[in-house]
C-alpha cells in the first residue's frame, strides 16, 4: 500500500506559490488568478499506519508553520490543481535522503517519491493552464503530470541479455543509419569498427559498439582538436599540440599539464592548485535544472579526482542565453524559452554548489540572439592537493577497481555521443535519457571521503565517472594494464537495465578507485565512516584487454560476456581525421551611430543592456563563505553591490598566502573577428586577474571552446582563435594547463513541416550557430590577500586614472553599437606594445599598497566602470574628456588618437580590455607608479553622489549615481522576483 502525504503551510505565506503567481501576471498577462497555493507530496511504499506517523513527526513536517494531511487533497476549496513529479528512473535526490531518514528510525520502507502539487484559485481555462504547465511547471524530458495514484513506487524489470549487432555485412548507407541511430560516428569511423570485427571473424556485442561510439566520441577524445588540418590550403599543426605547447612559457609553475582531470600548479609550502572549466550545454539545453547541476557536479569531481585526491575550494560559472526578451515566435522548435533557461540553470548551479559547501564566487552572464536554440553553460571549479600527490598514477597489475559514491541507473546514457552531436527539434523527444539529475549530498560525501583515502595513503589511482561512465573511467585508467569487470557487482538503482546500460550509465556522484588488495578493508571502513557506498567491479589485470561479463541473478555459472577488445584498439584504433577549413569573409555593413545629442539617455541605455546590467540578483543566490576562506567577494563596497573583478580566496585559514581567479569572454567580437576578440577574451582575463593585485608570472591559463559544428567554416575561425591563445600565451609568458572543447553547439532546423514523429530523424533544414565562445580562465596564487585592491572608490578628493592604451576608433561588437543599431567589423584593438608592460605595472602598484582602488574597463566602456566605482564607493566623480586631445603620457604622438577622430561617445562607451580605471591619493602618486605605461589622469571622486562628464569646459554628463544604479539593477530584478 502506498500512503499519500502532502504537506503545506498553515498560512497564506507560501514563497513558491506567490513567485509562480508574479510570472504567470508579468509573462502571460493572466490576471484571473487570485492566488497560488503550493504543497509537498511525498508517497511512501510498504510502510504501515504507524510508522507513517512517525516518519512525519520526525522528518517531513514542521509542526510549528505546516500542516498535512494523509491520503487526502490538501486543498479543497482550489479551483485546480496540477501534481508534477519526476519521471520513473530519474534521480530524485530527496528520495534517498527519505529512505536514509527510516532506516535511522529503524522504519521499514519499501520505496518513496515526492513531487509538488500546485493549486490555482481562480478562474482559469484549460488553454491558459495548459500554458502555464508547459511554461513554468513541467519539462517533459525529464518531468510528468500525476494524474492517477501509482499502483507501485517500485521500478522493476527483467534483465534484457547482451545483443550481438550484426555489423560485418551491413551496407555504408546501413553503417550512417546505425550512428545516426545511436553512435554520432562518421562513415569511416564505422567502417574502422567494421573492419576490425571482420578481422575478429565475429560481430560486436551492443556493449562493445557503445563503449568504442563512446571512447572514439568528440567529447571524450576531442577528435577535432588532434586532426590534421588543412586551413586555406596551408597544412596546421593539430590545434591540441599548439595549446599544449605554450606549457613551456613558464614551466616552473607547471606541476601537472593536459596530463590528469585538471591543470596543477605550484602554490606555497608544499601544495600545489588545480583548476578545470567544463561545459554542460547540451543537457542544459534540454533541461536546464539537471544539465547546470550535473556540470557543477562533474567538473567538482575533476577537481577531487587529480592526483591522488584534492580539496574543492571554488566554484564559478559563465552562461550564454538569448535575450530574456526574445519574442516566443524566435524560439527554435523543440527549445525551451531564455527566461526559463536562466532561472534553472541559476538554480542548478546554485542547488548543487550550496548543497555541497563549494562557494560559487566568479561568473558572468552573456546574451546574444543566436544562443536562442542552444545556451552556453560553462562551469569551472578549483582545488588545493598537496603536491607529493598532485602527479597522475597507473594502476598496477593486480589492483583492485573499486566504485564508490552512487548506484547506477539508466539517466545518462548516451550522454558522451549525445553532447558531440547537433542538437535538432527531436533532440529533447528522442535523447531526454542523456540527461541526469544531481545528489549534492552524495557528492559531498564522495569528495570528503576522497580526501580521507588521500591522507591514509590508501589511492593509486582515482578518476571520475564522467562521459561514458565505467567504460570510460575503467578503460581510460586501465589503457595500459588491461581490466577485468564484473558488472553484476555494480551497486543498481532498480533491475531490468541492460549490462551495456550498466556500464555506459552516466548516472551521477560515481569514482572509480585503483587500490592495492592488502588495503581494501581500511578504505571500506572509512567508505563505511562516511556513509558512502563501495564496491569491488574486478581487477586490473595485466590482459591489456577489457573484458567485462555479466552474470543475471539467478543463473549461476551462465557468464554473459559484455565486451572483450583490446585496448590497443580501444584506444589506438581511431583514425586521426583529416580535416579543411576556409575562411569566409564576414561581410558586416559600416554603420557608425550618429554623433547623441543626449549622452545620458545613451549612457543610461547601456547600463540596462543585459550583458552590462548587474548580476546581483543571480550572485547572491550562491554561498560566497561556505569554507570561510573568500577574501574578496564578487560584490564589494560600503553596501556591499558593486561588483569586484576576480575573487581573492585563503584556501588554508592559518596563512596569509592565497589563491586567484578571474575569466574573461565576448562571443559577439568572435563573431566579428575571431582572432581579435579571442584576443579580447584573454586580455580580458588577465585584465580582471591583475586588477585585484593577482602577478601574471605565478598564474596559468584554462580553454574553454565552444563553437559552432565543426564545417569548413567554422574550423576556420577555430583555427584563428587558437592562434591567438598561443600568440598572447608567449607574449604574456603563461601556459594553457588544462581546456576543453565542446563543439556542438549548432543547431538544425526541421526541414519539413511533417509532424516530429513521422519526420526523419535526421533533420537537414537550415542551421543556426551560436558565436563562437573562447571562454579563458586564469588561477594561481598571490603572496597576501592583504595586499589586493577592490573596485570601490575609498574616498573624496583622490585621483582617477585610466591606465592602458584605449582604442577610441574602433567599437564594433559593443554595447554601444547594440543599443544605436549600429554595426562595425573594427573591434577594439589590443596594443602589445603596452599592454605587458601596463599589467605588471598595476599588479606592482596594488601590492605596494599605493592604489586605492582598481577597476578594469569592460562591457560598458570606462562611462561603466567609473559609475560601479561610484556605486562602490557611496560617492561620485568628476573627470574631463579633455585630456584626450593631448594624448596618453608615455605614448608616442604618431600612436595617439588624433583631435579630430576623438569623440566622446566613443572614448566613454570604448570596451578596449587590458584598460583600468585606477584611484591613488595624488597625481604625483600617479606619475610615479606608471612611468613608462600609458596613462592618463582625467579627474576626482567627489562628495555628491553623482557622475559628472565635461569636455572643454563644458558638461556633457551630470546625473545622480541613485538613478544610474536603478537602470542597471531593473533588468535582472525583473526576471528573479
């Protein structure tokens, strides 16, 4: 029997139910509705009348503000209601966190569910319900509308056997159809698998075709970035070994490089830090809850899977959306709407970070039409580990392969071959089992136990589950040594997967250890100790082979035999493609905005574009002190709302020492130019890391691509975007430790107006491509955290200078060009005559404790940055555009901008990176600090608390910092109610 309690709170105060409401008026102009009512179903299995009561004296209601009712509607009087729960096999995290309640109370519980009832009061048609559910409610990937009490909680089935895939004889018309169907390889990839199996005189297990489609998948082995390359005409050095090479700019503080699950460099007395940035876009796309938890969870265990186990100290994330504005009739088919998008992937990232004790403290939001099919969702996380056990190590023959963390389901499979594939209308209908749903306290338990095993000395080897699960983490740790599995010893969620499924699950919050036999019972007691499961899937073997069986219950002595194949072939066996890219001229129309009349208007304009507006109401839904150790928040200043550029950590409490890192990006200046603004994106980077008094000679970089589908094109513009991350490496003397390439984010329209279930599969319509995204991070260490500078104003009366070299000509790609509809192909250009010369002069000057306050020149232009310092500093500013004309100090004559290309608009809306506005007591302070740096001193903050603007004594600027800061604050205030 199954008992029904739904539990609510015994007032009108109900947060969730009055933020539904707030949509529902603002978004679909639905005003009938006088209320929304929410409340909490859980369904518990096998449990009688008696311990039912107890368990919700003890765990699911709080008697103080709820009320409950058993098997009963909670709320009578509704005019509607609508029950969403999670689909049968999906993970539901508050489902383990019931059964762990009752096996405390010594309570016996066959199986639990929850899910939340809405109740509507007020009229309401079943249009605009239907409206509301598919809108605010319910994704049907992974979510459905309980109409019926379920007659079992249980998930159940029989074991379906091991397939043999008649391959050999298949046509090449056959071998597309069977990739299109499941695999996503090429023509000759599949010809490679068919060739071999030719050889081996037999046909492949299902088992085996998978994990090869997984093992050979772009996501996995990044086939892209290893091809040979032929760019117009002219033969390329494959873009994985040109990133790679750039280790040799600064080897000294190389500890690990492209060698483990995350890039490691030297830190102080003996650690060492690491650092990852991974992408999550296409299971975010479908669904954005799962898929933003899932990427944080994922790069987290990177983090404590390098070495022999590291400590997660941060976490940060970067989102790509269209306009939350767009209008509904832009949204692709079968994509989900940007508002919807934003708000879930916030709460992903945010559930799971918090969840885990991860302070999530560095981010940033981007928007652009094209990302309107499919978002960019970048997460990044950093570690401390020291660094006797910071270096990778194999298995040895005889070791024991030992999974620990959560059990195994069907949610994930496919989810490698799914994110290196085109995203269509069909992709959420056919691929919806690719994604997964996060158990944040599964993973807290996993990482902390890691740390645990670290210090005992009881890990070889330890990796993560990620793409492709335990073929994956199993065949990648075992390449050279060769493994035996036993699946049947793979801890299930629910029976009836089959033996493929089990080994290609990519179901969350799993490792996979390597450890010495003799030790096994001391890691199961500390596994026991922090409630975390274990168990031993085989050895590894010295076969060189991977061989995997199963044995069903019941059919003792009968081994199924999953898979069997060399690793040589595993591994080795995929063909190095070979692959062309041509340029193609981006033909972008001059269309320079008219000299304003109202620079206010402009001004204001621009703070309330999305891409500049504040991200406040988004930050501070992340914990920014879980671990105590953030010295520098994203938010700073006297009321704690203007944004500072990096974050400045103190990873280990009891010394000064700590850890930095700042990102930068610009899809649209990619899309313009993808050299100048991959360009743009590192000098951003680097700006954001030296403006809080991070030394760019202690500090290394991170890749993140992600791009368009890989046609001559775009590999192309790939092409030119890494030659710029290794033209600016070596002239900044930093190396690239660690990247990743995702390069699916296109996606296909329907190319007939059939209906989905009876259109092919395969749609070949017209393509929409995101812009190219070159995603740079930067990490490593500063001596003090005493010694960093915040963005704030610190007080009246002191100097402002704008440090770097400006380029005042050339705006395409800004804010200011979006918000006039205007357009140019010129995009601000980076001067490294001066530009590695001003980055060590600011880091020098914050550090000798003579700046007051720094602030790098981004989205916006310097009219931006000058008001968030004012907005920081509760006070105002007074500076003159005059000072232009004569030039900044220190730069040639022939280099300055002359009088008569200046104009206002465009020195204060200028978005050139690698430009600060630096506060410092007197302007002999200034000459001194930045002799032989381009600089130029161009006011004072003042008491008022306005921004004022003047060029050749007369005031083009005067307006409140009060009425600055409520156009800025408005856009995102409006979408997190």
């Amino acid at each position: 029997m199954i008992q029904t309690i739904r539990v609510t709170s015994k007032n009108d105060t109900d947060p969730k139910g009055q933020s539904l409401l707030a949509e529902i008026k603002s978004t679909l102009n639905i005003n009938s509705i006088k209320n929304v009512r929410t409340a909490k179903v859980y369904r518990l299995e096998g449990i009688s009348e008696k311990d039912t009561q107890k368990l919700i004296e003890s765990a699911l209601v709080e008697p103080v503000d709820q009320k409950f009712t058993v098997n009963k509607k909670i709320f009578n009087a509704s005019s509607q209601s609508v029950e969403v729960a999670y689909k049968p096999g999906v993970m539901n995290p508050e489902v383990a966190s019931i059964l762990k309640v009752a096996s405390d109370l010594n309570i016996k519980l066959a199986a639990a569910d929850s899910s939340f009832e809405y109740a509507f009061f007020g009229k309401l048609s079943k249009l605009q319900l239907q409206e509301i559910i598919s809108r605010f409610l319910v994704n049907e990937t992974v979510e459905y509308i309980v109409t019926k009490k379920p007659k079992t909680l249980l998930i159940s089935g029989r074991t379906p056997k091991v397939q043999i895939i008649p391959i050999r004889k298949l046509s090449d018309r056959k071998l597309l159809d069977l990739s299109t169907n499941r695999l996503f390889l090429n023509l000759d990839e599949m010809k490679v698998i068919q060739n071999y199996f030719k050889g081996e005189n037999r046909d492949p297990t299902d088992c085996e075709i998978e994990v090869l489609a997984q093992t050979w998948s772009e996501h996995c082995v990044h086939k892209t970035f290893k091809a040979n390359l032929i760019i117009d005409g002219q033969k390329k050095t494959p873009f994985f070994d040109r990133i790679k090479s750039t280790a040799k700019n600064n080897k000294k503080i190389i500890v690990s490089a492209f060698d483990d699950n995350s890039g490691v460099i030297d830190f102080y007395d003996g650690w060492a830090i690491n650092g990852k940035g991974e992408t999550h876009n296409s299971p975010s796309a479908i669904e954005p809850y799962g898929g933003a938890m899932t990427g944080s969870g994922g790069v987290f265990r990177d983090i404590a899977a390098t070495g022999q186990g590291a400590k997660v100290i941060a976490s940060t994330d970067i989102f790509c959306f269209a306009p939350p504005n767009l209008p509904s009739n832009k949204i692709p088919p079968g994509c989900l709407p940007p508002t919807y998008l934003l708000k879930k992937v916030v709460a992903g990232v945010r559930d799971y970070g918090n969840r885990v004790g991860i302070p999530t403290n560095n981010g940033s939001v981007h928007f652009h039409e094209d990302f309107r099919a499919k978002p960019t969702v970048a997460v990044g996380s950093y570690g401390i580990i020291p660094k006797k056990n910071a270096i990778k190590k194999s298995p040895k023959v005889g070791d024991l392969i030992l999974t620990i963390g959560g059990a195994t389901g069907r949610d994930g499979i496919h989810g490698a071959t799914f994110a290196s594939g085109e995203m269509t209308h069909e992709t959420g209908e056919v691929l919806g089992s690719s994604v997964q749903i996060g158990n944040a306290i599964e993973e807290k338990r996993i990482i902390d136990v890691v740390i645990a095993l670290r210090n005992k000395n009881l890990i070889r080897s330890v990796t993560d589950c990620g793409g492709g699960g335990y073929s994956s983490a199993i065949g990648e740790m075992g390449e050279s040594v060769g493994a035996r599995v036993y699946l049947e010893k793979a801890p299930l969620k629910y029976s009836g997967l089959a033996p493929w499924e089990i080994f290609l699950s990519e179901s969350q919050e799993r490792l996979i250890l390597a450890i010495d036999p003799k030790n096994l019972k001391k890691v199961q007691k500390i596994c026991n100790l922090y409630n975390v499961s274990d168990s031993v899937l085989g050895k590894f073997n010295g076969s060189k082979r991977l061989v995997v069986t199963y044995l069903p219950a019941g059919r003792h002595g009968k081994n199924q035999t999953v898979c069997n194949m060399p690793m040589e072939f595993i591994h080795g066996g995929l063909p190095q493609r070979n692959m062309v890219g041509k340029s193609k001229t981006v033909n972008i129309k001059e269309k320079l905005p008219g000299k304003p009349k109202d620079l206010l208007s402009i001004f204001l304009k621009i703070l309330a574009n999305p891409n500049v507006a504040s991200k406040e109401p988004i930050v501070r839904q992340y914990d920014h002190n879980v671990q105590g150790s953030t010295a520098l928040h994203p938010f700073g200043g006297e009321n704690f709302d203007a944004p500072n550029d990096a974050v400045v950590l103190r990873p280990i409490l009891a010394k000064k020492y700590g850890f930095v890192t700042a990102h930068g990006l610009n899809p649209v200046l990619n899309k313009i130019d993808p050299y100048l603004g991959s360009v743009w994106a590192i000098a951003e980077a680097v700006s954001n890391y030296v403006a809080v008094g991070g030394d760019l000679k202690d500090a290394a970089l991170i890749d993140n691509f992600i791009w368009p589908f890989p046609d001559e094109e775009s590999l192309a513009d790939l092409d030119k975007s890494v030659e710029a991350c290794v033209d600016v490496a070596k002239i900044l003397k930093m190396p690239f430790v660690s990247g990743k390439d995702s390069l699916s984010s296109t996606y296909r329209y329907p190319d007939s107006p059939l209906p989905a279930k009876i259109r092919r599969r395969k749609a070949s319509g017209k393509v929409l491509k995101i812009p190219p995204v070159l995603l740079i991070s930067v990490f490593g260490k500063i001596p003090d955290v005493t010694k960093t500078a915040s963005s704030d104003f610190k007080k009246s009366g002191s100097t402002i200078v704008l440090v770097g070299k400006s380029d005042f000509k050339n705006l395409g790609g800004s804010t200011y060009f979006d918000i006039t509809g205007s357009s140019g192909s010129n995009i601000p250009k980076i001067d490294f005559k001066y530009l590695p010369k001003t980055l060590p002069a600011i880091t020098h000057a914050i550090q000798s404790g003579q700046i007051l306050s720094c602030h790098d020149v981004s989205e916006g232009g310097m009219a931006t940055t000058l008001f968030e310092m004012c907005l920081g500093g509760n006070c105002g500013a007074q500076i003159d555009l005059s000072i232009f004309y004569k030039g900044f100090s220190f730069v040639k004559k022939s280099e300055n901008t002359s009088e008569v290309k200046l104009r206002s608009d465009f020195i204060l809306f200028s978005e050139t990176a690698g430009t600060f506005l630096v506060e410092v007591e007197h302007e002999k302070t200034a000459k001194k600090l930045f002799k032989g740096v381009p600089y130029a001193i161009i006011g004072k903050t003042i008491t008022d608390k306005s921004v004022r603007v003047n060029q050749k004594s007369k005031t083009i600027i005067n307006v409140s910092v009060e009425k600055l800061k409520e156009a800025w604050q408005k856009p995102m205030k409006e979408i997190f109610r």
